[in-house]
C-alpha cells in the first residue's frame, strides 16, 4: 500500500515529482538559511561577557553563552518530560484494568 502525499500537485506527473525532489530541495534550502543565521547571529553577538562560578570567573563570547543556555534549557526540558512520561505510564501500569 503506498502512501499518498497530500502536498502533492496534481498537474507534476509521478516521474517527474520524483526526479526534481522537491523536498530535497526545501531541506537544502531551510538549511541553508539556518546556518546564513547562526552565522549572523555570531557575528552580531561577539562581545565579550564575565560569567562568575563560585571559585572562578570566565569571559566567554556572548553568542555562545547564549547558545549554551540554550541548550542546557533543552536538555533540562527534554529530562523533565521524560521523566514525566515515565512515571505516568508507570502509575497506569500499576492500574488495574
């Protein structure tokens, strides 16, 4: 059983949707733009910034230091949801029926 795709246009016949491939080209694309923006974003964020821990002091770029809170964010965000979800399905494993 094939799967339709529903964004498909019905005026591009089958061999040739396949040989232009154009989500290939959308991914190629949004990637493109994503790394023209990490690129910008380095650019316009390269001041110098001191983060203080409790024995030491670092100076580090603020994009990066912004792109680390990111991901940190994320992270801490993806545990919590996971841990979340574990226990909910076990506390509905140990639910009768």
């Amino acid at each position: 059983m094939s799967r339709r795709n529903p964004f498909r246009r019905l005026d591009i016949p089958d061999g040739v949707e396949e040989a232009v491939q154009p989500r290939l080209y959308l991914i190629l694309i949004l990637a493109v733009l994503a790394l023209a923006y990490v690129v910008a974003f380095a650019i316009e964020n390269n001041k110098q910034r001191n983060v203080h821990f409790v024995f030491a002091t670092a100076s580090v770029s603020q994009g990066w230091l912004i792109l680390i809170s990111l991901a940190v964010g994320l992270l801490i965000g993806v545990a919590l949801s996971q841990l979340h979800r574990h226990r909910q399905r076990r506390s509905q494993a140990k639910q009768p029926a």
